[in-house]
C-alpha cells in the first residue's frame, strides 16, 4: 500500500486572500441574525412566562416551530419558499439574517425564560415591597441579575449560529464556504482550502469565546 | 399597670376584618381580627405551618385572600388582590425584612438601599446617598457600604436590609422571621438594631421565634395556632399565664430549652 499525499502548503496559502472576502458575509449575517433573534428572544421569552395564557400561546408555538425545524430548512423556505408569497425575489443576504434570527430567537427566547426563572423569588418580593413597580422591579433587580446567568448560553447560542451560517451558501450568498467552493472549483485543492475554511470559522469562535469568557469575569461578581 | 400605646384609643394603622386566606383546600387563615395601632410593636409566635408569615405577608399584598379586607394606614386591601389604591402605594409605606434577607446581590450595599428611594421616591442621588449613609450607621455598617452583599456576613446583610426598608421611610415594618436564617452568634446584633427601632416608636409586627427578645420588646403577643389567632396579650400575660390550651403545649415546647 502506497499512501502519497502531498500537502500544497502554497494552495492554502494563496487561497486566503480571496476566502476572506467571505468573512464580512458571515460576520454580518451572524451578528445581523443574533442581534436581531437577541431582540425576538427577549420578547418571546417574556411573553413565554407570562401569566396571560393568550401572551404564552404564540410563543410557545413560536419557540416549538423554530426550534424544531432545521436552520437549513428555513433559510430555503425563506429564500426559495417566501418570493412565491410576496410576489417578489427575496436577497440571499437578508434571507441568511432573517434565517439566524428566527432560529436563534426561538433558542434565546428559552435562554432567557431560563434566566428570569432561575432568580429566586424573594428578589421580587423584596422589590415589589420596597414600593417599585413590577416594570421597575424587572428592569432592576431581575433583569440584571438574570442576565449574567444568561451570557453562557447566550454565547453557547452565538458560536452555534456563526456556523449555522456555512450551510447557507446553499443560496448563494458569499459567506466563508460559499468562497471556497467557488476557489476550489477552479484550483481543485479542496483539502487545503477546507482547512483554511475551518481554521477561519475557528479564528471568528475563539475570539468570541474569549471575549464571553472577559464579560463573565467582569460580570460574575456579586453573584 | 397602663399601656399608653394600646389603650390610649389611638387611630390603628393596620386593622384586618374576617380575613380568610386558602392555599386551594387549606384554610390558612381564619376569620383574622387584627389592629395595630401607630408605635405599636406586635410579636407573631406559633408553630411553623401556623399562618404567621402569610399573616404578615397580607398586610402589604404579598399573599392574596380571598374574604375580609385590610385597612392600611388609610389605604384598603380587598379579596383576590384588588385594593382601593394600587398596591404600589401601600407598599411604600410598609417595609418589609424577610428571613433570607433578599437583598439585590448585583448592587453595592449603598445602592441596595438607594434604588427605591431615588426610583419610587424621586430623590437624587446625593440626597439618597446621604439618607442610605446615615441608616447604614444607624445599623452601624457604614464601613461596608462599597461592597457587595455577598461579602457580608448574614448579621450584617440583614442589618443593610433593615435599612434598605428604613430608607423608604414606612409608617410600618413587618419582619418575616428575621433572625431564623442566621447563625447564633449573628443574632444578636439584628435583634439589637430592632429593638433600637422599637424603642424610637417605629410601628413592628414581627413574626419570631425570639421568644426571650419578644418578651422584652413586644407591646402585645398574638399566638396562632392552624390559621387563627388563638390567644393575644400583652407578654407577661401570654408568656407567664397563658389561658389557652394549646398557647401552653406550644410555649411548653418551646420555652423548655
């Protein structure tokens, strides 16, 4: 058995150049999708908790449609599904943003149900009590402190939804992989330009694990 | 012997008619008559499970009930939480300190006892400040009012909680079994910052298993047994002579140790 591979240190190399061209596509598509799906996950997971059963109904079905469909499902159904409803073609770009948000938003909004509920009662109780209202009371005293239980998930949730976004050069747009496939079709150096793939979706979650990691020091005191 | 303050006819601050309050099938309290009157220091005893804590905790619409009302200060609390002003409003005039003290671990010890002065009562920071650095040396915890609750000891947490209350200046403080969560050694020194409270005419309705400082502080002794208030008196009477059977197997269990 004679095993020779040879790998093209030069291939990868040259490939970088035109592969972070991609970055910008999948930086914006998953911080545009998160920061969106951050908003829709507050407001759903507020009203999942809610004690009017009308408020919880639709976000529970909500929460249960997105998070039960796969990502790559709803992009399609976004991007090739939508424009037969609305009469018109929709960007692949905001097809991507629409596609993390809803889908993040459905995770984040049983993020922060979690975070609200895991502040112990009397934290409420001694607000309400000191006279605040119950606005008052969440945007102080629970809000806060359930937050910074939630920057974990929240940043278990972003590291996911970045590589949500590879699938998405399904539809064209010129994210990361989409730009190495595209390179690979011309070079044939699949191997080495794949390995550029990952490192750089490697290179984008360390540093926001690392980023979490300063936020929960800072934010963890006191707790 | 006379007490001023009971008998003197004095408007009540707080006075609760045919309160019935039910957790689903249970009855948890009974028919409660209850008035407090201004400077009046009323001690709640009984066993746990009794109904002393959701007593109290009626007062300023933590618990709701389901027949009777509560006149607070002028303000009424109705059945299934409806009251004739908003709760809110009651609640600023009533502070509360409760067993596991609650107070707000993501805030300074200062700012746990500025946020509803400057949120609820508008005042500006510096005046708040100044009111929370005044209590926090009533309670004599100045020095630690940069730090987090969580550096605290539970004495002196609950003693920030105290003036956490105090800064909203009530017109009635309820304490929920304030010293139960505290080591021995710790319990001293809250029942100390109470006891100066009382003796500068606060209004209290404490609900303690404190005997000895219910004893010394408390105007009247109000006994609970199964929701209902069984016997009530001023300490002497209830402690040394008490008329009710169970008010005497109750102290007799605990008095003995």
């Amino acid at each position: 058995m004679d095993v020779t591979f040879q790998f093209d240190w030069q291939a990868a190399i040259s490939s970088i150049p035109y592969l972070l061209t991609g970055i910008p596509y999948t930086l914006l598509i998953s911080f545009g999708g998160l920061a969106i799906g951050f908003l829709i996950g507050i407001l759903f997971g507020l009203l999942r908790i809610s004690p009017t059963v009308w408020l919880r109904i639709p976000a529970i079905t909500y929460i249960e449609i997105f998070r039960g469909t796969p990502v790559l499902v709803q992009v399609l159904f976004i991007f090739y599904g939508l424009p037969q409803i609305i009469g018109g073609p929709v960007n692949a770009l905001v097809a991507g943003i629409a596609a993390i948000a809803v889908n993040s938003g459905a995770y984040i909004s049983e993020i922060v149900r979690g975070g609200v509920q895991s502040i112990e009662r009397g934290q409420r109780e001694a607000s309400l009590s000191l006279g605040l209202s119950r606005t008052q009371s969440f945007r102080y005293v629970i809000w806060p402190q359930a937050f910074r239980r939630m920057i974990p998930s929240l940043g278990n949730q972003g590291i996911i939804s970045i590589k949500d976004t590879s699938l998405f050069s399904v539809i064209g747009v010129g994210e990361l992989v989409r730009q190495g496939q595209i390179y690979i079709a011309t070079t044939f150096s699949a191997l080495e330009v794949y390995l550029m793939v990952a490192m750089l979706y490697l290179a984008i979650t360390l540093s926001l694990s690392l980023a979490l990691r300063l936020l929960e020091r800072k934010g963890l005191v006191g707790q | 012997m006379t007490d001023i303050k009971t008998e003197a006819g004095a408007e009540p601050i707080v006075r609760m008619e045919k309160v019935n309050k039910f957790f689903g099938s249970l009855h948890v309290l009974q028919d409660i008559e209850l008035s407090v009157s201004h400077g009046e220091v009323v001690v709640v005893i009984g066993a746990s499970g009794s109904g002393k804590s959701t007593l109290i905790r009626c007062i300023n619409g933590l618990e709701e009930f389901q027949h009777g009302h509560i006149d607070v200060d002028g303000n009424e609390l109705l059945p299934n939480g409806k009251s004739s002003k908003s709760l809110q409003t009651i609640r600023t005039e009533v502070g509360m300190v409760f067993q596991q003290f609650n107070l707000f671990p993501h805030l300074s010890v200062r700012d746990n006892v500025t946020l509803a002065p400057i949120k609820v009562r508008g005042l500006s920071e510096k005046q708040a400040s100044d009111s929370a650095n005044r209590l926090l040396e009533q309670v004599n915890i100045a020095d630690q009012a940069d730090k987090l609750p969580g550096q605290l000891s539970g004495g002196q947490q609950q003693r920030v909680a105290l003036a956490r209350a105090l800064a909203m200046e009530p017109r009635l403080m309820l304490f929920d079994e304030p010293t139960s969560a505290l080591d021995p050694e710790m319990i001293g020194e809250v029942l100390d910052a109470m006891r100066e409270l009382a003796d500068a005419g606060m209004t209290m309705m404490i609900v303690t298993h404190e005997m000895g400082f219910a004893r010394e502080v408390a105007d009247r002794v109000i006994y609970i047994h199964k929701g209902q208030i069984v016997e009530q008196g001023k300490p002497e009477a209830v402690f040394d002579n008490p008329q009710n059977e169970r008010t005497k197997s109750f102290l007799g269990r605990v008095l003995k140790h």
